[in-house]
C-alpha cells in the first residue's frame, strides 16, 4: 500500500483517569494482553503499510518498551521502519502540544517519506479495517479528503466529546461538531483521514498560520466548503477509549463473544508484544465464569465477569467480580472487589471489600498497596 501511516495521539478532551497518570493513552493495558495501540497499528500493517511513525503526546517510556523495533507488528525493517515520534522540546502549556505542532517539529520525516498518500488515525479508536479499500474509494472519489465514520444509536451515552458528521446524500461531509448526549444517533467521526501527502503538509502549514492551538481536525473543519471532504462508513465494532468509564463499558463488553467476533476477524490477527510466560494456574476450589484471563496468573478464588491480566495473583477466598484486574496485580485472602480497575502491581490485602458501579467504577492505582 503506497501509504504512510501515520498514528496520532488523542486530543486534550480524552482524559483516562489513573490509568493515564503513568503512561499514555496507546500504551493502557487492553483486554488482558493487548494496548489501545495494538488495535489500528495492526490494521495499518494488515493493509500493506510498511511505514508507520507513531506520535507521542507525553511519558514515550512504556510506549517505546511496547513498540520495539516494530518486528512483532510484522513490519519488515528491509522495507519499511516504525518511527516513534514527539515534540522534542518543552511547551508552555499542555494546549499547545497538539497534533499540528509535533506534525510541524516531526515534518522532516513525513516530507522525506516517498509515499504519495497518507492515512491519518489516532489509537483511541478501535475497530478492524482494511485500509485499502479505504486508499481505493479515495482515489476513485477523486475526493481531496477522504474521513472514516461509524453510525450509532447511543450517542447520548458513548462517543461523548467525539466530532460528529453532517453528510449529504453522497456521503459528503457538509458539517462537523461535537457530541454533546443531547441526541440519541449520530454519525461519529474516527478522526482516520486518508489524502494525498501534499495536501496533508499544505494543512498542516495551513494549521500553524491559522492558530498555535489549532489540531489537525481544525483545519479539517475549516475547508469542508473548501475542500471534498468524502465520507466512508465503516460497521462491525467500533468504540473510542477517551475516559476511564468507556475503557471499563468497552471492554466488559468484549468479554462477550458474540461482540468480540466484531473487531477480532478470522485473517486479521491483532500483533501484540508476546510475553512467554506460563499458563495460568486455577487451584483446588477456584471457580471463573464469564472472564477473560491472560496467561501466568494464579487463580485459587472466584472470578465473574471480569478480565484479569497477566500475572495476576487471586488469593483463596477472594471474589472478583465485574472487575478489571491488570498486570502483577495482587488480591489477598477473602477481598471483595466488584466494579473495581486495579493498576498494575498494586496490592489489596488489607482492605476486604472495594464496591463501584458501571458509571462510576472505583480505581486503584499503579504499586498502591491497601
């Protein structure tokens, strides 16, 4: 695919609340193995694209640990390169490290890249798609810009803080604004924007001149009278991770197959960074019902309807339900967690019952010990 892919980061109104104290939105545990990024990095490698630069709005550490070299993604270093990229330099504030001005910092590297298109997308999207058909529509439209967007019915609900689309009877966008919950079906835009290199750089220029604080779907929103702005629907399973409550809503619903099977795709792997650890381990008396468990982790109490990640330790007694345990954490003899996200490494020992809700589920934080 004749593309550079391009990952963008989210925009200043996604906020994970403790789970993105300590690392970025792209590198949040997902799912029991995976990170937010896994998800449109591999369809970006799934469509043929060899060359991808991922941008980095804050703390790049445990993003570059997860990335690597970009071999588990199935990027072949002969051919293509995975480039990690952020604003090397301090901001005043955190309003102007936006998507333009690293573009404009980084813009040595998408001018040198020899591929005549891009496609733009930021990770706290999730969805499978072939990006090549997306490239195809695009060329054949003859459109300046060609955006992705998912139609919902709950919108007063999910996508909250989302750019939402006016279409016309062409799927031309005539319109764009934000998802305030105040109607019931939308058409959400992915912010995923496919268009020529040239016009992308003459955007971004565009953006920079216009104002210090303008983000790339700024400028989008400007030209759409200027420009054609083509519409490409997408259906299957989409959701956007932009607060602590969509990534608990989100991913208790992908314990459920059926829901699953809309975003895991026979032929479209999702890579991951593999971690050769054990099987989990479930002893005598331990009972799980409706979970998702990574391997490693040792199980000897009950677990319902929660997801539990790698390495972690359920003591006897203990009952997890509706619960989203990640990554070495610790839960002692007869602790009660319901709708709880314990971080990674944390111990509950002492404190015997945790109780949230869907709306509002109880976090524990990263090495917290209670």
């Amino acid at each position: 695919m004749n593309a550079l892919g391009i990952i963008n980061f989210e925009d200043n109104t996604a906020i994970i609340d403790g789970l993105g104290e300590h690392r970025p939105v792209p590198a949040i545990a997902f799912l029991a193995r995976y990170r937010i990024i896994d998800f449109v990095l591999s369809n970006m490698t799934n469509s043929g694209i060899d060359n991808v630069q991922v941008y980095c709005k804050e703390k790049p550490r445990n993003l570059i640990e997860h990335l690597g070299t970009g071999s588990h993604y199935n990027i072949n270093s002969k051919r293509g390169k995975l480039r990690i990229l952020y604003g090397e330099k301090t901001f005043p504030s955190p309003v102007y490290n936006n998507d333009i001005a690293n573009f404009d910092l980084n813009m040595q590297y998408i001018e040198s890249d020899k591929n005549p298109y891009v496609v733009v997308a930021p990770s706290y999207f999730i969805y499978s798609l072939d990006y090549n058909e997306v490239l195809k529509q695009h060329i054949d439209s003859g459109a300046d810009i060609t955006l992705l967007y998912t139609n919902t019915n709950e919108a007063k609900t999910s996508f909250l803080g989302c750019d939402v689309l006016t279409l016309d009877k062409e799927k031309k966008v005539t319109a764009m604004d934000k998802n305030r919950g105040n109607t019931k079906t939308k058409a959400v835009s992915l912010e995923c924007y496919v268009l020529s290199k040239k016009l992308f750089i003459e955007l971004v220029k565009e953006a920079k001149e216009t104002s210090s604080l303008y983000w790339f779907k700024d400028v989008v929103k400007d030209n759409v009278e200027k420009l054609t702005v083509q519409g490409y629907g997408i259906k299957g399973f989409v959701a956007c991770i932009n607060s602590l409550q969509e990534y608990y809503r989100v991913s208790m619903l992908l314990r459920d197959r059926g829901v699953a099977q809309g975003l895991f795709k026979p032929g479209w792997p999702v890579y991951t960074q593999t971690n050769d650890s054990s099987p989990t381990t479930y002893g005598e008396g331990s009972n799980v019902t409706g979970s998702v468990v990574g391997n490693g982790a040792i199980i000897e109490g009950t677990v319902i309807d929660s997801i539990i990640s790698r390495n972690v330790t359920i003591k006897k007694g203990a009952v997890v339900k509706n619960s989203i345990i990640l990554q070495d954490a610790y839960v002692g003899e007869n602790a009660t967690l319901d709708h709880v996200v314990v971080d990674k490494y944390a111990i509950i020992h002492h404190k015997k019952g945790l109780t949230g809700t869907e709306e509002e589920p109880v976090y524990v934080k990263r090495r917290d010990r209670i």
